[in-house]
C-alpha cells in the first residue's frame, strides 16, 4: 500500500475521475474525505468506499466552505497529506457569444477555487510541517486553444500555470504541486460537451464524441480509472523529486 495511513482530500469525487481516484486511494490505505458541491453524491460514494472514506459537502467557490473542509478534516483525521484538486466545471461558446457569466462561473471554480483550496492546504500542511502532495487535475485543453471553447481552455491553461507556480513557491516546504492532464475522457461531463458539440457544430447526439475517441492514438476515449495510476505515483513517495509538473495521462492526444 502506498498510501497507508495518509490523510488525502479529492474534491469534485462524487463522481467521474475524482471518485475513482478516491477510491483507488482508499485501497492504497489512505483515509479519503469525499469532498464534492452534492454532498448527498459524496456521501454515497463514501458509503460505497467504506470505512476508509467520509464525506464533506464542499463549494470550492465560497471561502467559508474550504475552511471548514480542512478545518474538519484536522479534526476528525489530523492534518490533511494530499489534495487533489479535482473539481471543475465545463462550458462552450463561440468568442462573439462568449458571456462574462460563463467566464465568472467558470473562472470561479476552475481556477479561483482551485487556488484557494490549495492554499488552505498548503497552510496546514506547513504550519503541522508535513512534507504533503498537491495534485491539479488540469487538461489537454489547457495545452492548447479551441475556436468553441475559449474559456475552458484558458481556466486550464491558468491551471497549468499556477501548478508550476506554485511547485516552486511550496517546495521549500516539503510540499510537491503537480498535475495531471486528462485528454477526453468518457464521464458524465462529456454528455454534456457533446450536447453542446451537437449544438455548435449542428451533429447528431454522439457523434462528436465517437470521432473524438477515434481520435486518441490509443484507440479509444479514456475512462476514469486510467488516471488513477499517475494520481497514486504524484501522492506518493515515488513522486518526491517530481516538482511542478503537469503529467498527460491522454492515450496520446498531446506530447508535451
């Protein structure tokens, strides 16, 4: 087990990657706080993963609700050892019909949230002096732009950018930031991109989301538990000397 006894947050893990990295690190031997805005969805998936999993109903975009995520966590577990910073949100639109909700709405999870979150865990990691792991869940779309998807990409690109900044900045603590980035990948979320691929580009349901997974050099769309391998390796022991990186976990998609 490699992360035995480790205390590890996984935000967004109702559902998608985020629970399957949450459960994955629960038979690694970590003690998994399910944190997701459902709290009802969080509570299940900490049900489903056992005795090694509770849950916590968190808005990464309201301050108040990090505090009292780590907060309770020090209280309950002891001082938090690993994040991973999985909540996000989606959203599309040509540049000319682009609207500062969809930029606010997105920004303010994608990106303010994600900074604040690892903020509040960078600080407990370092005043209770543990050598912890961050781990940012960015994306392929962070890599580079797309015509219908200005704004996603750019959260991800943010995402990207302050993964290094803030590798540098913590590890003089002892503290690894890291990312991983996804390609596409088969999970609720992407009905929705679909859909609105379906809308944008005037395709049949499904049919963007065939081509897209005929696209991947590996033959075919990724699947949550793909991403579960990279997350274990950044959170653990192995990943010591790995400082501000964002690793693809694509089937190929991006080579950077």
């Amino acid at each position: 087990m490699k992360l035995l006894d480790k205390v590890a947050v996984v935000t967004g893990a109702a559902g998608g990657i985020g629970k399957a990295i949450a459960q994955r690190y629960a038979v690694e031997g970590a003690k998994v706080v399910v944190a997701d805005i459902d709290g009802d969805e969080a509570r299940r998936t900490a049900l489903e993963i056992g005795s090694n999993a509770v849950s916590f109903p968190l808005d990464v975009t309201s301050q108040t609700s990090i505090d009292a995520l780590f907060a309770t966590t020090f209280e309950e577990l002891g001082s938090v050892e690993i994040l991973v910073n999985n909540a996000a949100v989606f959203d599309m639109s040509p540049i000319l019909e682009t609207t500062r909700e969809e930029y606010e709405r997105v920004f303010s999870v994608n990106v303010e949230g994600l900074l604040f979150t690892l903020q509040a865990a960078a600080r407990q990691m370092v005043e209770h002096e543990v050598k912890g792991k961050i781990i940012n869940m960015a994306s392929q779309s962070g890599r580079r732009g797309a015509a219908l998807v200005g704004v996603y990409c750019a959260s991800k690109a943010a995402v990207i950018s302050l993964t290094q900044s803030a590798g540098l900045g913590l590890i003089k603590y002892g503290i690894n930031v890291n990312g991983i980035s996804p390609g596409v990948v088969d999970t609720p979320m992407w009905e929705e991109v679909d859909a609105l691929f379906a809308r944008y580009e005037r395709r049949p349901a499904g049919e963007k989301k065939r081509l897209v997974g005929e696209e991947v050099p590996f033959g075919r769309m990724g699947v949550p538990e793909d991403h579960t391998g990279a997350a274990v390796f950044l959170a653990s022991e192995d990943a010591e000397y790995v400082v501000a990186q964002t690793l693809n976990v694509d089937g190929g998609n991006w080579m950077s």
